[in-house]
C-alpha cells in the first residue's frame, strides 16, 4: 500500500482527521508564533530582519521556479475524492508552499534562537504530514518544500551569524 493510500485510509479516524486538517490550514501560524517569540527575544538586533527578509524573498522566487518547472495533479484529484480541506483541483501540487515556509522559518530560527526554533520545527514537520494526510501533497511535493524552504534559511541565518560575530 502506498503512502498516501495509508494516509486515505486513516481518515476513518475523526480526532485524527481534526488535527490535521487544523495542522494542515492553521499550523503555519505556529511558525509565526515561533518567528515572534525569536525577534522577541532579540528585539535589540533590528538587522536581523534584513537578511531574514531577502532569505524569505530567495525562498518564495525558488518556490516559484519550482512551480513552474514542474507541474503536478494534487492527491485528491488522483484518487478522485473529496480533499478534507477544499481545495482548487486545478492548482498545483507541486512543491508544497506551507511547507517552504515552515521550513524556511525553522531553518533560519534553529541557527538564530534555539528554544524558539523547537516549535517552529515541530510546526514544520506537522504541517508537511498534516497536508499529506489530508491529500494536499505527495510526499516529494513536502520533501522538496522543506529543501526550497530550509536552504535560503540557513544561509539567512549563517550570513547574519557572520555580521555579528556569531
């Protein structure tokens, strides 16, 4: 049985079936969480934002390139069922864009704030699965979000190391 017939079968499971579709919508937001709480923390190193940013614009530009290099019908639409979170048919699944950015955030925070960069990469990790389990993603559509996401990330994060001695 494949991955993603596995993932099918478990929707029998309500609870199971609750948590991810709320990881799957709402579990970026964790990393946003995590991203507050780090900035937070050093609130004090303002150009710590800047290389942040242009990593995050690095990110989307690969994220978009992928994209269109690559295009790939979602899961649901495969297997002909109703996705648990709607969803366009038509849009592509290839790469996953939730999972870039949670990547990307976790990436840059796990070399910036630790404590921090925990939930974020817990949050990364739950989302990849969440939208897989809720037929949003095949397995490499995630894997390859996490690289397009976790690069540009620590090489945000290295550079600003650099810039500040660290």
């Amino acid at each position: 049985m494949s991955t993603t017939l596995w993932f099918h079968s478990l929707w029998g499971d309500h609870a199971l079936a609750v948590v991810a579709v709320a990881l799957a919508q709402g579990g970026v937001l964790l990393t946003v969480v995590a991203f507050a709480g780090a900035a937070w923390r050093r609130r004090s190193q303002w150009g710590l934002l800047v290389p942040f940013a242009v990593g995050a614009a690095v990110g989307l530009a690969l994220d978009l390139v992928a994209g269109w290099s690559y295009h790939e019908l979602r899961p649901f639409v495969v297997l002909g069922v109703t996705p648990l979170v709607a969803h366009d048919p038509a849009d592509n699944s290839f790469p996953s864009d939730h999972s870039a950015a949670t990547a990307y955030v976790a990436a840059f925070l796990a070399f910036v704030n630790e404590p921090w960069a925990v939930l974020a990469i817990f949050a990364a990790l739950a989302v990849g699965v969440a939208r897989i389990f809720c037929l949003l993603h095949w397995q490499q559509d995630v894997l390859a979000g996490w690289a397009i996401g976790a690069l540009p990330g620590v090489a945000a994060a290295l550079y600003w190391k650099k810039r500040n001695g660290g």
